[in-house]
C-alpha cells in the first residue's frame, strides 16, 4: 500500500499517519522510489524481463529495448 497505493482507502487517516510518521515518506517519495529501484538493477536489466521493473529501466534509460513474450515464442527455433 505504500508505494503502489493499492487499498489506500481501506486505511484511516490515523492509520496512514501513523505509518508515515515511523516511516516518512519524504519529498519527492514517488520519484525517489522509482530511481531507487532502477539503481538496484540497471545494471543487470536482463533480470527484468517479465516483471513491473522494465516499466522503470523505460522511464529511465531510453535505450533500453523490452523484449516481447509472445515475439520470443513465435521466432524460437521450435518448428511447432
């Protein structure tokens, strides 16, 4: 619920301080969150595939380049 915010309505606002103030967010938390995240694995982007974290190496690093589940199915080397 902190970062992504899903269920936040489901905590009262006592709840959430209560949360913000053993753990504050900070200035600029959301921005901050992200890079944190793409320094934890920009130099391994490989790993990324398949998960939410390529959604942070494209905002980014614009020459990273997704790679495609159904492109990698389609031109594997299996006839069938």
């Amino acid at each position: 619920m902190d970062v992504l915010g899903i269920d936040y309505d489901r905590f009262s606002d006592a709840q959430r301080a209560a949360v913000v103030a053993a753990h504050p967010r900070g200035n600029h938390f959301k921005e901050e969150i992200i890079k944190a995240f793409n320094e934890g694995f920009k130099h391994k982007p490989e790993t990324t595939f398949g998960t939410v974290n390529d959604d942070v190496l494209v905002l980014h690093d614009p020459s990273f380049k997704r790679m495609n589940f159904c492109s990698i199915i389609l031109n594997s080397a299996w006839k069938e």
